[in-house]
C-alpha cells in the first residue's frame, strides 16, 4: 500500500506520485478515465463496482437484464472458485459459452435501453453534445464495449473479480477524515501516509 499527499486527486496527481505512469501489469479499478488514460498497462474493472451499479439500475430504472447480468457474473465467479479449488482451468470452449451468454444478456439490455431520437428536421436548433443516454444505457454500452476488461478475471485467474484490497485500504483514511477533519500543516499528512502506508502494508 502506497498513500501521497497531493492538492489534486485526478491523473495530475497521479502522475505526480510517480507510480501509475511507470506501471506495467494490470491495473485494477472502476472505470474512472483518469485511469484509461495509462494505455503502457492492461486494464481490468471491478466487478463489485458492477454488481452495485446493475442492482442501481434494476431498482430505480426497472430494468431486467441488468439482474441477469448480475446473476451471470456471479456464477461466472462460481465456477472460477471451482476450476480454482480443482486446479484446472476453463477450456476456450466454455470461455466462449460464457461468453456468449454475456453478449445475449447485452443484446437484451441494448433492447430495454434504445437510444434516443433524433429531433425532426426543421424543430429549432440543434442541440450541442452528445444526446443524453441516461445511467442504463451507459452501462450496457459499458459492458458492451468492454467486455474483455469485464471478463478478465475468468480468463486469466491472476486477475482479482474486484479491487477490494485497494478499498480496504483506503478505508482508514476515510475514517481518519471523518473523525479528526483536516491536518494543520502539510507535514502532517505526509507523515500519517507514510505511517498508515507501512501498517496497511504489514
């Protein structure tokens, strides 16, 4: 574990801590674009973050794919634990069936979310930007388009389902923010990341 001390919070600060920008192997998260932007490493995304996101949908939008997909994912990992606990590994014959139950699962998520009209011609002007698709649609086209990031974690069973190590380990930072507040100087904070760093890594 690793904590900085930086003004920002985004990919200035990122590369401004020295890691990411010279990291090779994959990188773990939740799809935030700063992210995206280190193209030099693999890429794989939390598919708590997804459990979370497609039972969002599927209790404010109503939509039914997004329980299928979960379900999908869930024994997906099912039968990873069992490959794992057997020593064996999923032949590309049952990668494939997987994973055209996932692209099924998308189609009928692409069917629930159809994308927005485009306004008659002659209806005033037009508006600039990209139409507004909503949260459900974003996510279908998300796991539409990547699907490999997504399915990493059968594929190559190096790769966790989730990054809840790094969630854990922010946690008491969180905390720290909560029940003392601020620091006063910036020694403080630097010393308390390089202290929580070496406990968190303990």
């Amino acid at each position: 574990t690793h904590y900085a001390v930086h003004e920002k919070r985004g990919q200035e600060a990122m590369d401004a801590i020295g890691i990411l920008p010279r990291f090779e192997g994959r990188l773990i998260h939740d799809y935030l674009g700063a992210y995206l932007k280190y193209t030099h490493c693999e890429h794989g995304l939390c598919n708590q973050h997804h459990l979370r996101d497609l039972q969002a949908v599927g209790e404010l939008g109503g939509q039914s794919w997004s329980g299928q997909m979960a379900q999908l994912l869930r024994a997906m990992l099912h039968s990873r634990h069992e490959h794992e606990a057997k020593g064996t590994l999923p032949s590309q014959e049952e990668i494939g069936q997987w994973i055209e139950k996932y692209h099924q699962i998308v189609q009928r998520g692409e069917a629930e979310n159809p994308l927005p009209p485009d306004p008659p011609p002659g209806g005033g002007p037009k508006k600039r930007g990209r139409k507004k698709k909503g949260k459900a649609r974003n996510l279908v086209e998300r796991f539409r388009d990547k699907v490999g990031l997504i399915v990493a974690f059968f594929q190559d069973f190096g790769v966790p389902f989730t990054n809840n190590q790094a969630e854990q380990d922010i946690r008491m930072l969180k905390v720290q923010q909560k029940v003392s507040g601020c620091f006063r100087s910036k020694e403080g904070p630097e010393r308390f990341a390089r202290i929580r760093s070496y406990l968190s890594t303990m």
